[in-house]
C-alpha cells in the first residue's frame, strides 16, 4: 500500500512521515510530496519516495499521488488560495484511484463562523462533493504557536489577547502528526471527521502561569478588546489580513471554539497528549 503525504517539507508533514516510519509502514511505500524536493534528500536517502508535488500545478500532483492509495492533504498557508488548492490536490488523489484522502482542517469547521475556518470549510465540501472517502482531521491550536513566542512574553512580561476565560485544547504539533500517521496506517476511517484537541484544555492566563515557572520570570496575560488585539498586532509588523484573522481567533476562544471534548486524538494515538508544561519546558531548554 502506498501513502502519500503532501506538504511533507512542513512542520506538520515531516513528523506524519516519521511517524508512518516510526509505526513500521516501508519507506519505499511513502510518498513525501513537497515544492522542494531538495530540501528532503535526507529522506530519500532513507528509501522514501520523495516527489515534487505543487498545490498550483496539477501535473505535479498527478505525478505525485500516481498510485498513491491512501493520501493526506497538509493545509496549506497560501491565504485567500487555499480551498482551490486543496480541493486540486484531493481531485489528484482521486484520479490516482486513492481509496482514502484524509485532510487536516480545524475544529467545528463546518459550522463555526471563525474567520480562519472558511478555507477549511470550503476544502471540506470540495472534497465531499468528489465522492472519494475521506477522513477530516479538525486539528485544534499546536502548542508551538504559542512556544515560539515566549522570548517576546518574556521581553515584556505579558502575553496579550482578547481570548478571555475561554480553553483551548492545544497538543504538540507531534501529536496532531501521530493522529494522521494512525489513520494512513490503519483501516476503518472512511468519511470520519474527527475533532482533535489536547487533554486537559487551558487558558491564556494559565498558560502565562506555566511560562512563568518554566522561566522563573513573572509572565501575566492581559485580556484587551478584539479590535484592539488587531491594532496591536498590525502595529507589530504582521501582515495583512492576519491581524483581524488573529484576532478574530481570540473572539472564538472566548465564546469555546477551540475547546474540544471528543477524546478524538488521545484514541487514535494510544496514549495521553503532550502537557503543556512538558512543550513550555522542552522550548524554554531549547532556547
């Protein structure tokens, strides 16, 4: 059987391969697609099918996923492109014959009004409409978007928000990756959408807390109203539309958005999800 992985140069993708590997799937039947196949020689050097696959160019990923029976579909970051893009890659899949197209989305996408969860929507219902099986995986927030900003919470003592009181069920970028590995290498998955969070849930003020005793320097989270999050950000330098993305994120973390309950992802990886405490303290050792 072989499993195609596109996006396989990211974050996301890279840890999905390792872990097929890691769960005894052959190198030779994993299909690593990327822009850069370059850039994962390392792969290739390990027996992976490494092939150059292009959300913007269809041939690439007809030749990409050829023969490909399972194929998981890393969202992109191309704002404003990507349900074209998506929906391009799984009608590849389909014409490659994949018996599975599994997607990484976000959680409620079919009905939260966040502006982030429009593209994931709108890639969902592409690919229902094509008529292949399909497994959605509603990720919700990675722990390393908020990780790799403890040098800016210490250098101000603060990490700012308009998310309130509301939980988020974050979990390591890895343990997202194993969800996905789990459905590629096992069966019984078909037209499953899957809300994935990690256990126990926190809020910002408690992730402050955790940073704190990570660094041993005082970290407070400071609730400020939405459209002044926006201004913030965009006074910071990140680019647009971001800043009213962003912080209509926040908006949704208050009213309960990214607080999943399911108990989805600790079952299709076997084990307890990574504690927060564990990735603050693993990013601050890193630094």
């Amino acid at each position: 059987m072989t499993i195609a992985v596109t996006g396989a140069g990211g974050h996301l993708g890279r840890l999905v391969v390792e872990d097929l590997l890691t769960r005894g799937v052959p190198a030779a039947e994993i299909v690593a697609g990327t822009r850069r196949p370059e850039a994962l020689a390392d792969l290739a050097e390990r027996g992976i099918q490494v092939r150059h696959a292009d959300f913007d160019d269809e041939a690439s990923l007809d030749a990409a996923l050829a023969g490909a029976e399972k194929v998981l579909v890393v969202s992109g970051t191309d704002f404003g492109r990507r349900v074209q893009q998506h929906a391009a890659a799984a009608a590849a899949a389909q014409r490659a014959g994949a018996r599975l197209v599994a997607y990484t989305s976000i959680p409620s996408a079919s009905t939260t009004t966040m502006q982030l969860a429009a593209e994931h929507r709108g890639t969902e219902e592409a690919i229902r409409a094509l008529g292949v099986p399909f497994t959605f995986l509603r990720n919700s927030w990675y722990f390393e978007g908020y990780t790799a900003q403890i040098p800016t919470y210490l250098e101000h003592g603060a990490i700012l928000g308009a998310a309130g009181d509301g939980r988020i069920s974050g979990a390591a970028r890895a343990d997202f990756a194993a969800a996905a590995a789990a459905v590629l290498a096992t069966e019984g998955h078909e037209d499953a959408v899957y809300e994935l969070g990690g256990e126990p849930a926190f809020t910002m003020a408690e992730l402050a807390d955790v940073v704190s005793k990570a660094t041993d320097r005082e970290v407070v989270y400071r609730d400020v109203p939405v459209e002044e999050l926006q201004k913030i950000l965009a006074g910071a330098g990140v680019p647009e539309p971001l800043p009213a993305v962003l912080a209509d994120v926040d908006r949704h973390i208050a009213q309960g958005t990214l607080f999943v309950e399911t108990g989805d992802l600790t079952r299709l990886i076997g084990r307890r999800t990574t504690a927060l405490e564990d990735a603050v303290a693993a990013a601050v050792a890193a630094a």
